[in-house]
C-alpha cells in the first residue's frame, strides 16, 4: 500500500537524518518526561493523604480538633498552649458524644541498652484503644491503673519494637524515654507501611497523666479525638466544642480560633481541592513544554525541508504526488513524536521511581501519563507537522531541482 | 512519418509572473517527436531550454497550448494524473544526479516504484537488471558517496529505466562530469537509443548534441533550427 511505502521512506528519513530526529525528540521528551513526574507526584501525594486518612481510624462519627490554629495538619503555630484537660472534660459532658481522648504528643529518642530509635510518643487516655480500634497483640494496653498513677509504663508500636529487641519479646523490659526509664507493657498490633509510605507503627503509647507529669513535663495538649454517637451529630457537636474551647481559652468575639479541626470530610475536600490545583498547573505545564516540543520539531523540520528539497523535488519527478509527500513528511514528524513521547515516558518513569526510592518526594506511577504522553505526542506530531509537510508538497517541482 | 508520435507539441507559451512584471520565456514552441527518436534541444542559457524540460517532463504547465504526450493530453490533467504520467511514462536524468544521499544505489533506483500504484512483482530483479544494463551490477550496496561521479550518473539513468519509461529527458547529462566520462555516459544514451528508446537531451555542449539524430536550436524562446543530424550513425 501507498500509505505504507511512505511510512517507510518517512523512517528512512529519520535514520539518515539522525542528529535532527534527535533534536526533533528532545523537546517531546522533556515535555512528556515533566508531565509524568508531575502526575505521579500528584498521584503519590493524593494516596498519601488518603492512607493518611484511613490511618488516623476516623470513622464517620469521629473528628480531632486540634490545637493551633491554622488548617487540617498543617498548623499555623506550634507552641499554642491553651488546649487542657479542663477542655476534654467540658466535651466529655457534652450529649451525644460517645468517647473523648486527649493527647498529647512529641517526638522522641527511645533507648534500649544500645539500640535507639526516634517515634511519635503519644501520651494518650486509655479510651484510645476504643477510639482508634486498634488494640495490643501482646501485653495489655494502657489501663485506669497506670493513668490514675502516673506509672511510667509505655506500649509500643511494631515499628519502634523491632528496632529496639529485634526478634525478642520486649514485654517487661525497660526502655529509656529521653530521660526516663519506661516499662514495656504492650506491643500494638501491626498495621503494616502505607502505600505512600507513611508508617502507622512508628509510635509510642504513654498514660496522659504520665507524659504531663513526667517526660513531657506540660499542661496543655496536642488534640483532642471526639468520637460521637452518630455521624450525624458531627456538625452539632463541632459547633459545641467551639463554643466551649472558645469560652475556656477566653477568646474575644473577633479573635480566631486558636483550634482547628481534622475531619475526613475537611481532608477529603483538601484533597480534592489540591488536586484540583495540581491538575491545573499540570495542564498549563504540559501544555506549555508540548507546545515549545511541537514548535522545535516544526521548525526543525522546515529546516530539514530545506536541506532536502532535492529529495522532495526528484520523488515528485519519479512519480511522487503532492499526498505522497505530504505523508512522508507528517510521518516524520508523528514518528519523532512518538519516539520523543516514548523516551519522555521512561524517563519520567525513571525520574518518578527515582524520586520514591530516595524518599524525596511520594510518587504513584499509573497509567494515565503514559497513555496522555501517546495521544499527546501523536496529537503534537500532527499538528505541526501539518504546515511543514504541505510546504514541503507544495514546492514547485521544477524549482527544487535548480 | 509511419511512426506514432511520442511527443506532440503545438503552440507552447509561458510566461511567468514575478513581482508583478511578466515575463515571456517560450514564444509559441511547436514540437513532435516520433518513438524511437534521438534529439538534442541546445541553446544558450536564457533561451528557455530549461522551462521547455519543465513542461516536457510534466513538471509544469504551460501558459497555453497543447501538449499530447503518448497520446494523452497533458494540459488539463492534475497533480495526481500529472505524478502517474511522470512515473510512468518519463525517465529523468539531471545534471547534479539528485541521488538520495546515504541511500544505497539499489534502493536509489527502486525508488520510482514507491510510487506506482502497484509495487510490480520481480521488482527486485527489474532493480537489478537495470543496475546491470549500465554496467554497476557490482555496486547496488555502494552509497552515492561512495560512487565517482561517471558511476553516479549511471546509477540515475538505470533509475530513469525502471519503469520502462516512453521518453527519457536528460538534462545536461554530462555538465558535472569531465570529458571521459560524459562521453561514456553519451555512449549509454546511444545503445539506448538504438534498443528502441526515445530519448531527448538538452545541453549547451555542441559535442553532446551531436550524438542525436535530430537537433533542435532554442534562441529567446523559440525554435531557430530543426535539423537533421548528417552525422549521425546508428551505433
């Protein structure tokens, strides 16, 4: 067939003029190579957010506020001290709501003769083994005992576990807490590494009255879980606990809150709307890097047109009509195009895998840009390689022959 | 004149237009040339021979007049009927060569039958056979750089054969190439022309013109002379 022919003469083309094909390819391959980062960070930090989400055990009825003000996790200020138990104790007492944790929380060196690790140590209540569902695979969990005495007594997480007795059972042993020596009572359960990365395991659990006496040596706490009777006295219950925390912190009618709160719903929506940022910027992004591709290889090519018009001129001699050479030329350039998008692809694949595996930034690699990379650089190809291919077919045959 | 008319030219005019300003180049051009013949179109430069060629070889159309090539009119035809005629029924050979750099001899003259609607069966062989008829059976791998500009130039003539052209058009076969191998080229076009093929060369070189049988005289776009070649001897 016609069509294929001149596929063929378009890749013998590309072979003889090596140095421009690879020209042609560079700027494709940046274009498609940026745009696959940039969808698998976005991928990476949205399945994060949503591990991050199914980890904290929320559940429909439940929501944290925390202390500081500011949004979701990210706070404003970090030595916001008017959170206390006195506001834990007020949301106890409020109706509707089922369980009430306090905590408190801090990253710490944990000791074991020389074996040492750094995790979240958390001082909890004992409610948070309900709160959370999450409960001791060996041992016993935090009681009213160990609260009600300030017992220096620490449950620990797998991951913290395994650094600091390996294999051995680590129940009865002590441990150092930065200063403090700690008694192992429990060893959670194993939740295992998220997706993205994120370990629920790395961390530390202490009695409240423990870590406010003892290690952390303060009053005020870091967040407060509320867990309602049912989700749908979610809304009324935040509503109350403003009011209350905003009374007990003393705050003016025009102060912010010096609070905020963590809800599925709130990261939920933040997720979306980040993502919804991030598609923006990566449709302006790509189309822009596609944009300056599809203009190198048209003006590469026109050039090329150029070098070649003796070609162009003796195919037509021998018989070439004006769609032969149009298709050679736009077979060129969709060729380039693809081959580009290809090598864009694997770098970015590349890059992304690179990116995950030193830690620097979360990537998920899935399908999408890799297949936006093949429909965007046969749509580039052919769009400018139009103009080049028709002015290379409508030379004048007796005039590239000069 | 028993034999049937390759070439029927009646009246040719062209004229171009350039910034505005027209310019006549062939004034009323008459042609016809019988199968089998062998003429030279010579002429000094700005005579026209070079635009003759174009409407010749259905590379362009001319402004007015007709042109009846193997029986078919080519005025009125388009790009499409224009190609099929050029590959079917001519055979260029051109001064520079215009051989597809870094392309093997072989597939430099498989190249017209890219373009037929048919890739013809044997084509390998017919690719072959030509490559042999001028006398370079031995170099269908060589690149153009890799062949003297004597072989260069019988490479393009088994391409003007592959497609078992009506008329070969060659112009200035011999303007690139030193006096050894222009006449040796000439030499080809000679055997060719007496297997039976109608061959017309245009040349500033008298020397060249003289191994037609026919030679026609170009000044300021028309026809001064059409004579007989005494000359000439079937070779």
């Amino acid at each position: 067939m016609r069509l294929f022919r001149n596929l063929e003469q378009a890749l013998r083309g590309l072979r003889l003029n090596k140095a421009n094909t690879f020209l042609m390819t560079l700027g494709i391959m940046i274009g498609i190579a940026s745009l696959t980062v940039i969808v698998s960070i976005g991928e990476g930090t949205k399945s994060k957010v949503l591990n991050r989400i199914t980890n904290m055990g929320f559940g429909p009825e439940s929501f944290s506020v925390m202390s500081g003000a500011g949004r979701l996790f990210f706070g404003r200020s970090r030595n916001t001290t008017s959170m206390t138990l006195q506001d834990a104790d007020d949301i106890r007492a409020m109706p509707n709501v089922a369980i009430v944790v306090p905590r408190q929380r801090k990253r710490m060196r944990i000791i074991n003769k020389k074996e040492f690790t750094t995790t979240r140590v958390y001082g909890v209540s004992p409610e948070w083994e309900l709160a959370r569902g999450w409960g001791v695979v060996d041992g016993v969990f935090l009681g009213d005992m160990e609260m009600d005495r300030k017992r220096k007594v620490i449950v620990l997480g797998a991951t913290p576990a395994h650094k600091l007795f390996g294999e051995k059972d680590p129940i009865g042993k002590k441990i150092r807490v930065g200063q403090v020596f700690f008694e192992v009572i429990g060893l959670l359960e194993k939740k295992g590494l998220t997706e993205s990365g994120y370990d629920p395991d790395d961390r530390a659990l202490i009695p409240l009255t423990t870590s406010m006496s003892r290690l952390f040596r303060q009053t005020h706490l870091h967040s407060i879980k509320v867990v309602t009777t049912h989700p749908e006295w979610v809304k009324e219950t935040m509503a109350g606990v403003t009011q209350i925390l905003r009374q007990n912190h003393g705050l003016s009618a025009l102060a912010d809150d010096d609070f905020r709160y963590v809800t599925p719903e709130g990261i939920m929506q933040w997720v979306t709307e980040s993502e919804q940022a991030l598609n923006r910027m990566l449709f302006l992004i790509s189309t822009v890097s596609l944009l300056v591709g599809g203009i190198v290889i048209m003006n590469i090519l026109l050039v090329s047109i150029q070098e070649r018009i003796h070609e162009i001129g003796v195919r037509r001699c021998f018989g070439a009509r004006r769609s032969d050479i149009t298709q050679q030329f736009l077979f060129e350039s969709i060729f380039v195009s693809l081959l580009g998008g290809a090598m864009g692809a694997i770098l970015g694949w590349t890059l992304s895998t690179a990116l995950k595996h030193f830690d620097l930034l979360p990537t998920k690699i899935t399908w999408d840009p890799f297949i936006l990379a093949f429909v965007f650089s046969m749509i580039v190809g052919l769009v400018f390689g139009t103009h080049p291919a028709r002015k290379a077919a409508w030379l004048n045959p007796d005039e590239t022959l000069r | 004149m028993t034999a049937p008319k390759v070439i029927d030219i009646e009246s040719i005019y062209k004229t171009y237009k350039n910034e505005g300003l027209e310019t006549e180049v062939l004034k009323g051009i008459s042609i016809s040339v019988d199968e089998g013949d062998y003429i030279s179109i010579i002429g000094p430069s700005g005579a026209g021979k070079s635009t003759l060629m174009t409407i010749l070889g259905c590379l362009g159309q001319a402004t007015s007049g007709t042109y009846r090539l193997d029986g078919e009119e080519v005025g009125q035809l388009n790009d499409r009927q224009l190609s099929r005629i050029r590959n079917e029924k001519i055979g260029f050979v051109f001064q520079a060569f215009h051989l597809l750099p870094g392309v093997s001899a072989f597939d430099n003259v498989m190249m017209p039958l890219v373009y037929c609607n048919k890739t013809p069966k044997g084509a390998d062989e017919r690719v072959e056979r030509a490559l042999d008829r001028v006398g370079l059976g031995h170099r269908m791998g060589h690149t153009p750089g890799q062949l003297s500009g004597g072989e260069q130039q019988r490479v393009t003539i088994a391409r003007s054969l592959i497609n078992d052209p009506k008329i070969i058009l060659a112009d200035e076969p011999t303007g690139n190439l030193d006096s050894k191998n222009g006449a040796e080229i000439m030499t080809t076009f000679d055997q060719l022309n007496s297997e039976g093929r109608t061959i017309i060369v245009i040349t500033h070189d008298t020397v060249v013109a003289e191994h037609a049988r026919r030679i026609l005289t170009l000044r300021d776009g028309q026809i001064v002379s059409d004579r007989v070649n005494e000359t000439f001897q079937k070779s």
